[in-house]
C-alpha cells in the first residue's frame, strides 16, 4: 500500500483524518483491519513523497534546467499519483463496505459522512 499526502485537516476545523475515521472497520483481503489502520502505510508513502518533491523543488528554483531535476520531479509526481489512486481505492471500498453497515444499522451516520469527507478531499 502507499501513503497520504498530509495529514488531512477536515474543513479548518482542526479534525484530523484519523480522528473522523476512527472506530470504521472494514474487510480487506479477508481481513477486517481498522480503516485507520489499512491507510497507514499509504499515508506514509504519500507523505514521504510529498517531502521528495518539496526539495526538489526547491532545487529546481536555483537552476530551472537541470534535467536531471525535471526527471525527478516528474517521478515523484508520478509516485504521489499512484499513491493517492491506491488511497482513494481502499477509501472506495471501505464506502461500499460502510454503505451497507449504514442500511444494516451497523454504523452510524456520523462515521458514515466522515468517509465520504475523506474520500472528496482525496
């Protein structure tokens, strides 16, 4: 799995990305995990990567030519892309997931909008 750009702050209210999903559980792979839990490690990769290409964009600002720069700017995009796919897909299917807990009455409205949150800002 991949990471999360930032840590995520839900409309200037100061709420994280973990506090809003906290307590959702869903299935992946045969597996129920935390959601929390499951985008962890893609939260990681996608910060990590966010930090690659602030410094190479800082570099780029001293010399806007360099090649080699432009090519590494150009695969960390392309890491922080595929990143955030692999977010927003697990984020998908924990919706379909928490759809159903919804219609079931196995999970409240309030965990239920906080995924949808997510999933828009991602």
């Amino acid at each position: 799995m991949a990471g999360a750009f930032l840590m995520l702050i839900f409309r200037g209210k100061g709420v994280s990305m973990a506090s809003r999903i906290k307590g959702i559980t869903v299935e992946i792979a045969s597996d129920t995990t935390k959601l929390e839990q499951s985008l962890k490690s893609v939260n990681n990769i996608i910060r990590a990567t966010q930090s690659q290409l602030k410094d190479v964009t800082k570099l780029l600002k001293l010399d806007p030519s360099n090649a080699e720069l432009l090519s590494q700017k150009h695969r960390v995009l392309k890491e922080a892309v595929t990143a955030t796919k692999e977010k927003l897909g697990a984020l998908k299917t924990a919706q379909e997931q928490a759809k159903q807990a919804l219609e079931n009455g196995d999970l409240g409205q309030d965990k239920h909008d906080a995924l949808q949150w997510e999933i828009i800002e991602t």
